[in-house]
C-alpha cells in the first residue's frame, strides 16, 4: 500500500463538476493499494498519517501530527500509484489491486482514520475525479509498507 500525503491548506475532489469531498487545513491523502496489500497495511498507514509529526508547533518546528492539531483529511483512491514506467511509453498498472480489493482497503484507511478521531472526506472510487489543493509548505511525503 502506498499513501501520497500532502499538507495543505485546503482541498477538494469534484466528480461531474459535483464537489464529493472538501476539507481545510489537513492532508490530501492519496491510496494507492497493491495485490499484497492488508487490512493490517490499511491500519498502520492510517496511524501513521494521523500521527506523523508534520504540522508546526509554536516555535515553527515540525511537531505536531494531524490528530494533535485538530486537521482534516481528504481520502482519494489513486490506482495510479502503482503504474510503473520503467519500460516503453506508457505506464503499466499491473501491480494496482484488483477494484473490489482495492476500495475494500481504501474504505477500511479512510475508517481507521476517523476512529482515530480525525474528520475524514472521501472522492469518488473509481470515478474520474478533479482534485484541487493548496499545498502548505509544500510537505509531500510517501508512506509505504
């Protein structure tokens, strides 16, 4: 499984001009999921999101997680994390899950989250969607297991 993480300021998701999904300062949290992948992957990429210390303190040092300040998140399944483009022209995406696989773990990340107290929106699984940020920082980081 492998979560793009970007802090931001504000961010949205829109399916047919229809925002689905929109949150203030926070995470944009982009799901890639993998044929190997597990609820237990699902979890632990959950915690780590909430509580990666990447938010400022007082002082302007990065020490503070998205659950110590209050943040939202922004959920978007992205199967494109998984394309590899080591060959020819055009990504490969064989190594993306299956769809029931992947929004089954997608769902289950998006429910941790909330259980650990974060406000969570979702886009639109399988859908094409519009995704619009405002990066803070910017702080992209990928979490992986």
């Amino acid at each position: 499984m492998r979560v793009l993480l970007q802090r931001v300021e504000s961010a949205s998701v829109s399916v047919d001009d229809k925002v689905v999904g929109q949150i203030g300062p926070g995470l944009l949290l982009l799901v890639g999921v993998t044929h190997e992948d597990t609820e237990k992957q699902a979890v632990s990429l959950a915690e780590k999101a909430a509580n990666l210390r990447i938010f400022s303190d007082e002082e302007g040092k990065m020490n503070l997680s998205l659950v110590d300040v209050g943040g939202e998140a922004l959920v978007v399944s992205q199967f494109t994390l998984y394309g590899d483009c080591r060959k020819g022209r055009r990504p490969a995406f064989v190594e993306a899950a299956p769809p029931d696989m992947a929004n089954d773990l997608y769902v289950k990340f998006a429910e941790h989250l909330k259980s650990l107290g974060v406000k969570v929106e979702t886009g639109q699984f399988q859908a094409m969607m519009k995704v619009s940020l405002i990066n803070d920082g910017p702080v992209t980081l990928m979490l992986e297991n």
